[in-house]
C-alpha cells in the first residue's frame, strides 16, 4: 500500500466535493485574484470569455479556458466557478482538459436540455477524436475521465435536471470502470483505525496536551461526527451557519445549507433542519464558546481561528486568505492533511494507512441509513437529493459497509480495540472479557450444550444457535475438535447476509412512495424495518462467530 503522503496521480471524482451557491461567484472572483497576484491566471478577467493560464507542467507553455460558446449565462457563472474549483485543486493543463470536456457536454445537450440525455449519451458512447484530419477511436479511460468530469459538474452545479443527467451518465460510466481506476473507499480496517484514532485525540490523549492543538484541529472532529450521521458534502459542512443549532421541544437540530430550486412534482422535498443527538450539540457548542476569542464569523468552523492557530502551528506556510468570515472546502482540505500528516504519522506512527478523503463520510452517511431501515424518500430527503434514484451511486458500497460492519463488531467481541486493548468500553464487554478471555476452564454453574457451555444460568438465549450467543464458551480443546462445524456455520452466515441484504435493496426499490404527498406504504415500511434488524442480528452473530474463529 503507498503511503498516505506520495499520492500524486491527478483524477476528478465524479462526486463533488463542492457545491454552487450565493457565495460562489464572490469567492471564485477571490480565487482568481489571488492565481493573478501569483502568476497562474496571466491574461483576462473573471467576467471575461477567455482566460490565459500558466502551463504549469511546461516551461514557456500556456493554456486556455473559453466561455464563449456556452450561451445560458447562469451555466457560464457556474461554469466559470467550476473551472476555478479545478484551477484550485488541479494543474492547469488537466483542469483544461475537465473544463473542455464539461463544455462539450454543455454544447451537445442544449445546456443540459431533459430530452437530449440519449443525445449526450449516444455521443460519448461513440466519440471520437480528430487526429492530423483522420478520426479516430478514443479509449475508455478518456471517455471515463469525460463522464467523471461531467457528473461532477453537475453533482456541483444548479442546473435543474442535474440529477437526472447525473443517474444515468453513472449508469454507463460503470462500463469504462476497471478496478483500477475506481476511486473506491479506504479500506474498512483504517476507516475504523481512524475513527479510533480520532476519538481517542479528542476524547481522552488531548486533554493531556495543547489545548490550542485540539482547538486547531477540532474541525476534523465536527466533520467526522456530523457528516458520518447526516449526508452532507464538504461544502455543506463548511457553509453551515455559526448559529446553525438550535434547541427545541427539548430536542437539538441543525441546519443544514441545501441548494435552493424549485421543487416539481416528480421532486423530492429536500430537509434542511435536522435532529441531531445531545453529543453532538455540545461539541459543537465547545467549539463555539472556545473559537468565538479569534472574532465574528458566518460559518460554524471560524475561518479567523484557523488561520491564527495554522500560523501557529505552521509559520512558513503561505495561506490563500480569500473570506475571513468564511472557512471553506478547501481550508478543510488542508486541515485534514495535516492533520494525518502531523498526529496520524508522526504522532501516531501509522505511515501505511488508507486515507479517508473528504467525500467518503457521505458515503457512510448513507450506508448506514440503509441500515438504520431508512426508506428512500427519507433517505433522500436528509441527503439533499432530488430524486429517488440519485442515492444508487451510493448504494453500490453496501457490501463495503456490511463487512465494515462485521470487522467492527467482530473487533469489539474480541475486546481488542486497535489502540487501547488495555480498555473496556462498558460492562457488557466487561463481562464478556471475563467469560472468555480470563478463563481456561468451564465455571461452576455452567450448562453443558452440545459443544461448548452456556454461561447464563437463567439460559437467556441471544440466537437460536448457541454459537452465535455472547454467552457462549468453548475450551480450544473442544474448539480444535468441532472447528469444522463451527466454520462451515460462518459460510451459511455469510449466504444469509448476502440473500437478505439483496431481499431489502429490492424491498427499498420496490416500496410505493408517493412524492407529491411525501408519503409511503406504512406496511411496507414496517416491512423493511423488520428485515433490516433481522440483517443487522445476522452480522452480529457472524461477528460473534469471527471472534472466536
């Protein structure tokens, strides 16, 4: 595996990790003030139609980004704003070919036109290429690389039938996908390493240290536990207003910004004010009362107080002050570099770990609504989307998040937290340590099964098969003479995973919902409800079962 610090291969995600709103325009026009002052930008003006950029992988070598062509004014300003998103994160020479290929697009489809998505996909599907007057072919990576820069565009823009070009140019982009070029999740094993280590940080080593250090890195900490729980992009994080939680009823929420537009028939009816549990609601207000020293800020992450502690911390180094009384996508970028660099590899040693990016923790986000028994249109509802359909993109990783799911489990009946093997969470685990992990022999009392013991003198049980119960024991003896039993258990378990989770991803696609009314089948729901603990009690078990194995 490279290490988390030698990635330089340039690709665009075709989920965006910003998004269009009021402040865009005001902030892209900042942006390219600041590439002008530094040479990047050399020629023409932010409401200009051609741009002149630096080649900055060729000496003496220019590049160029037109918008005369596109003749919808509000998709030339978003545009223009995307083009300096990628300007921001990519080099120029490869941000003008994604803005070349989004052009294209935009020229193909009458402006993203709803009856031209064959149009546009009938295009790609046989693009070719002029080459010294002789057309030719182009590979599938160019036609990835142009689906990948056109769904991101949209996942970014305000275009109206964004959604609907974006679902269906995903349905044909898994044709050019290899495994190779899949931008696909860290694996689950550093994703939890990660969510231990950043738990740990904040929650218990930190007290110890700087307190301006956690202050520092504390927005980390806010996006991990916020948008793990509620689908949300990087820039919806980052846009969420200083007073954005509100107590009421005795509940806590927040506000979430979400792209204003009107809804249709067919539309989903977006939430913006969510619920959110106490925990969550005072650490926010920590960060609040503790950030609110460093001045007056829009956003709830204080541009002023990261860039006085990043100062700090990093003297040298040279940041792009654009709104002071906003922190935006980008500053959360570079804190979370920094924040693997500085604490997950020098701190913590751990320089062969899959890093977590931006965008993954709504992924989470809506895997484990899936698994919560979340329908559709609620789904969709808290993650912004328009359409019922959108959420199928992610819905891909439900195998990934399952098996997650299982090591995560499996980690904790084994008492073997990452970090701190040396700790136990609650009494359950407690009680299990001292079942299992302290004992060579069967204790008094003990119910002899047909192998193994029940440690339960009332015999509670948790599974109709002993094997799969907290209170279970097994002397290695034993165990060495019915591991093949035991084992073959573990595949039956996995089949029933597997069958059952494809049952409720049918359930889900199948339920009645009717969108006018925001409403579903109440029967249906209840359905789903069940089947989902139902899987939820068979990754436990195969959990249990893993621990032991």
């Amino acid at each position: 595996m490279p290490s988390i610090l030698s990635d330089n291969k340039e690709y665009i995600d075709s989920i965006s990790e910003n998004v269009f709103n009021e402040e865009s325009i005001k902030d892209s026009k900042n942006k390219f003030y600041h590439f002008q002052l530094n040479g990047i930008i050399k020629k023409g003006a932010f409401e200009d139609d051609e741009w002149m950029l630096d080649r900055q992988d060729q000496s003496n070598c220019n590049v160029f980004f037109r918008f005369q062509e596109i003749r919808d004014l509000n998709i030339k300003q978003c545009v223009k704003c995307w083009s300096i998103e990628l300007i921001t994160k990519f080099t120029t020479s490869y941000a003008r070919g994604l803005h070349s290929f989004v052009k294209q697009a935009i020229l193909i489809s009458d402006n993203f036109n709803v009856s031209n998505i064959e149009k546009l996909i009938s295009a790609i599907e046989n693009k070719k290429s002029n080459r010294i007057k002789i057309e030719v072919e182009v590979s599938d990576e160019t036609k990835r690389n142009f689906i990948s820069a056109v769904m991101n565009f949209l996942d970014y823009s305000h275009v109206d039938t964004r959604e609907d070009y974006f679902n269906e140019l995903w349905l044909i982009q898994q044709k050019y996908n290899t495994q190779d070029n899949i931008r696909d999740l860290p694996v689950f094993e550093d994703v939890y390493l990660f969510k231990y280590l950043i738990e740990f940080y904040f929650e218990k080593e930190i007290h110890l240290k700087d307190k301006d250090e956690k202050l520092f890195y504390f927005p980390i900490y806010l996006w991990w536990k916020i948008t793990t729980i509620i689908p949300m992009r990087p820039s919806e994080f980052c846009a969420i207003k200083r007073m954005g939680i509100f107590y009421k009823d005795k509940k806590c929420f927040i506000t979430i910004p979400r792209k204003k537009q009107k809804r249709l028939s067919k539309h989903v009816d977006v939430i913006d004010k969510i619920e959110i549990n106490k925990e969550i609601y005072l650490i926010i207000k920590w960060y609040i009362n503790n950030s609110r020293i460093y001045g007056s800020t829009k956003t709830l992450v204080s541009y002023l107080c990261y860039r006085s502690l990043l100062e700090n911390y990093f003297p040298n180094f040279n940041h792009n002050n654009y709104n002071i009384e906003r922190f935006q996508a980008g500053n959360l970028y570079l804190l979370l570099n920094k924040f693997y660099e500085n604490i997950v590899v020098r701190r913590f040693g751990l320089k062969e770990i899959d890093k977590i990016k931006l965008n993954d923790t709504r992924h989470f986000a809506f895997c484990s609504m899936i698994l919560q028994g979340f329908n559709r249109l609620t789904i969709a509802r808290y993650g912004g989307h328009l359409h019922l359909d959108s959420q199928y993109h992610y819905q891909q990783h439900l195998d990934y998040f399952i098996q997650s799911q299982v090591y995560h489990l499996t980690t904790i009946y084994k008492n073997c937290n990452v970090f701190f093997n040396d700790e136990v969470s609650d009494v359950f685990l407690q009680e299990i340590k001292n079942n299992f992990f302290l004992t060579n022999q069967p204790k008094i009392g003990w119910e002899k099964m047909d192998y193994g013991y029940c440690t339960d003198s009332k015999m509670e049980c948790e599974s109709t098969n002993c094997v799969f119960c907290t209170k279970w024991w097994i002397s290695k003896e034993e165990f060495k003479k019915h591991e093949k039993e035991i084992r073959n258990l573990q595949g039956m378990k996995e089949e029933r995973i597997n069958k059952r989770k494809n049952f409720i991803l049918n359930l889900r696609k199948k339920m009645f919902i009717d969108l006018e009314n925001l409403t579903y089948n109440p029967v249906e729901q209840e359905t789903l409800t069940r089947e989902t603990k139902l899987l939820n009690g068979e990754i436990e078990d195969l959990s249990k079962l893993n621990s032991w194995l």
